[in-house]
C-alpha cells in the first residue's frame, strides 16, 4: 500500500508547538493550498486549507523557522482521526502527518533564521564545519 502525499502551501497560522506527557514535541498548523485549476462559474481558483501535524525534530524545525504566511512544502502521509465534538457528535477530519518539511520561498529580507531546511541541525562554524551531535 502507499499513502504519500506532497503538499505546497502558506501557513495560516503560526506552528503551535506542545509537548506530549512523555516530553515528545508535536506541532500543527494548517496550509492554504490553491487547486490547481479554476472554477469553470467564478473563474477563481478554490483554496484547501488543510491541517498539518509534525512529530519530534521536524516539529521543533517548523515551530523554530515557520511563522504565519510563509510558503512550505510538506511531504509526508494522509490519516484519518475520529472524534467526539463538545456536543458528543462523532466526528473525522483528515490531517497530513509531515515526515518532511521544506522552505518553499526565499529567505525574506531581516530573516536571519536558517533556511537550509535541515530540520535544525547546528549552524556551520566560521571554518564551514558542524559539529556533530
């Protein structure tokens, strides 16, 4: 079976970081994604927004160097989650669980966060060497 799925979009929201009883970090935020093509009435291209969630490293890189606006690519996979509303009404809602996370625009003008997209790895000392962890 194969469920993957890459997705492009801007962040609607800041990354909302927290931390599992276990300490493990997870962040979720959601991506406005516009279709690909118009609609036939309006002429308008219809936008998704969809949720995202990240687990560990990546969830801390998102959280670190993804603000509001910002353009991103997510690959990762598609799951389906039921739950029960205020109401006691059972619900689902579909989420992409990103494995990856990258910049998908340029670094902008004052931003001196790193933008390799390496998931938060130590930032290159003067002699162009990290140091391992």
């Amino acid at each position: 079976m194969l469920n993957k799925v890459f997705i492009m979009g801007r962040l609607t929201r800041d990354p909302e970081l927290r931390r599992t009883q276990t300490g493990t970090p997870v962040a979720s935020f959601s991506l406005a994604v516009d279709r690909d093509f118009k609609d036939k009435a309006t002429g308008e291209r219809t936008t998704d927004f969809i949720d995202v969630v990240s687990w560990r490293n990546t969830a801390e890189f998102v959280s670190r160097y993804f603000t509001k606006g910002r353009m991103a690519v997510v690959e990762g996979r598609l799951q389906m989650r039921d739950w029960t509303d205020k109401d006691g009404n059972k619900r689902t809602s579909a989420e992409v669980v990103a494995d990856h996370i990258y910049f998908g625009d340029s670094q902008r003008s004052g931003d001196t966060s790193n933008t390799s997209g390496d998931y938060g790895a130590p930032e290159p000392q003067q002699d162009g060497f990290s140091e391992l962890a």
